[in-house]
C-alpha cells in the first residue's frame, strides 16, 4: 500500500487480555502486519487463550561504599607518563 508508517494515538485499549478471542493485542498486530514487520496471518480461529504475563527482570542490588579514586588516579597518571615519554 506504500504506507512508511503508523501512529497509533493510544494503545492502552487494545485487547491486551485477548478478551475479543482474536489475538492479543490486535491493534498492533494489525499495524504491524500491514507495514510487512509481522509475516504471520490474521487468525481464523477462535483462541480465547490469555497471553502470558510480562516477566519482571529482578531489580539490581544496590551498594554503598567509599570511592576514594585512587585507583583511576593511579591508572591516569600511568597512562600519561607513557604518553608523555613517547
């Protein structure tokens, strides 16, 4: 169709849940197999299935501590000597 892109205004009403018995997400689906991103055909089937949850990442361990930069310092100073004796 020559399309170069979409826009959707608002994607928190698409049927997430699957509760039309379509697909999930419908919406963007659609977009996406109109603009040629998504290969697979619109169902014809009736599949009522709940996608699966969103798997949360677990959140890093945050630390404390001291940095004193003596380390970077020490590593700087090196570097520059050996550029500077070139």
């Amino acid at each position: 169709m020559g399309f170069g892109g979409a826009m959707a205004w608002t994607v928190d009403l698409d049927d997430f849940n699957n509760l039309c018995c379509r697909e999930p997400f419908p919406l963007l689906r659609t977009i996406n197999r109109e603009l040629g991103s998504l290969p697979e055909q619109e169902p014809t089937t009736v599949d009522c299935t709940k996608p699966p949850a969103p798997i949360t990442p677990v959140p890093p361990t945050l630390t404390t501590g001291v940095d004193t930069g003596k380390l970077c310092v020490s590593v700087l100073l090196e570097k520059m000597a050996v550029i500077c004796n070139r």
